[in-house]
C-alpha cells in the first residue's frame, strides 16, 4: 500500500536488494500513527539507474506533490565523486527534498561489521530518530553525514513525529 500523497511522506527508490532491505529496516522503525508517511520503491538495478529513473518517473511526481521527499538509497563504490555525480542529476528546484545516502563501499561491507541488513537500517532509524550516531558513526557511512543533516532536518518529523 502507497503513502497518503497529500501528506508529507518519504519515498526511497533503493540501488539493489540489499539497498532495500536496509530501507525495510528502516521503514520498520517509523511511527505509524500517521498515515504511510514512508514507502520503500522496487530497487533500481544500479545508482546509475536509481539516476535515471529519478529522472524520468519521479521527477514529475515530485512536482506533482510537493510534500514529497525522496531518498535515494545507493552503494558509493569508494568513489570520490559518487555524490556530486547523484546531486548533478537533480533538478535544483528539488535540491531541498531528494537526499543522496549509502555505503561508501557496498551493504555487504556493513552487514559483515554490523549484522544483518534490517537490523541496520533499523539501527539507522533509531539514530536519525534519537540524533545519535551509533550506527551512522560507522566508517563505511560516516560520508552521509551532510546528507544525514539535512534528512534530520526536513524529514524527522514526517516519520518521527513524536520526537
């Protein structure tokens, strides 16, 4: 079942399977006293991917609903300018609501540190609702910090309302 589109809501278009059972961890964690206010979308096929159908489906309905966030969950491959490549895809219109987040390797890195891949992303909600960083402290996530800020910042409250 889909997100109220009339409320604030949160949409993550995930890389990769374990992309998205990270974000099912996550998802887990929302306060569901509210209606749907968090939907995790079919994984992509690759960030590049992720990228283009952005693009071409989610770009649109964005402007369609504009209390719409997006999240776009990729694997950064050690790769320097991974985030400025993502960013470069985003309309500036939209830079206030898409928020570019992932391992800075791959999942399977976190996963053999930290556990399986819902637990993560669980832990991961904990710490975004919590403002702590126990997970999101990690090495292979510390890169997300920026984007962690402005998630905190503009999303929080959408999936987090009691905090």
């Amino acid at each position: 079942m889909g997100v109220n589109k009339d409320l604030p809501h949160v949409m993550v278009l995930p890389e990769d399977d374990a992309n998205r059972q990270l974000a099912n961890g996550f998802w887990q964690e929302v306060d569901w006293n509210r209606q749907r206010p968090m939907q995790v979308l079919a994984e992509a096929g690759g960030w590049n991917e992720v990228l283009a159908l952005f693009r071409s489906e989610h770009v649109s309905y964005m402007d369609r609903w504009p209390s719409r966030f997006m999240v776009l969950l990729i694997d950064f491959d050690s790769k320097e300018d991974r985030l400025n490549n993502a960013k470069a895809a985003i309309p500036e219109r939209l830079a206030d609501r898409v928020f570019v987040l992932g391992a800075w390797s791959e999942p399977e890195a976190l996963r053999a540190d930290l556990g399986p891949y819902e637990k993560i992303g669980s832990d991961m909600a904990k710490d975004c609702r919590d403002g702590t960083e126990t997970t999101w402290g990690h090495h292979l996530l510390l890169h997300n910090a920026g984007e962690l800020d402005r998630l905190r910042q503009h999303v929080r409250s959408i999936l987090f309302p009691s905090v």
